[in-house]
C-alpha cells in the first residue's frame, strides 16, 4: 500500500513549504534610466523606442 497523509496539509502549511520555490531572481535585467521600465541588459529598450 502507498504512504497516505493521515490529515489534509493546511493551506498555510503548503503556502510556507512553497514559498520558497515561489522566489525568482532577474538576471540580466535592468531599469532603463529614461521610462523607468525594465529592459534586457545591452539592449534598447522597448517602451522609449515605441515612442
């Protein structure tokens, strides 16, 4: 027979044991100085060039 929780996780305990997958780090992504918005490192940014 599989292994079978005896009780249901709580939702606070599925939140907090999640949290930490839930976290995402930009990398190679900066403001751009003019708008404000962010834009790929090395590379124009779209909002300013739309303009």
């Amino acid at each position: 027979m599989p292994a079978v929780p005896k009780k249901r996780a709580s939702h606070a305990r599925t939140a907090r044991r999640n949290k930490a997958n839930s976290r995402v780090e930009l990398t190679g992504v900066t403001v751009c100085q003019k708008c404000g918005h962010l834009k790929r490192n090395h590379a124009k940014c779209i909002h300013c060039n739309a303009k």
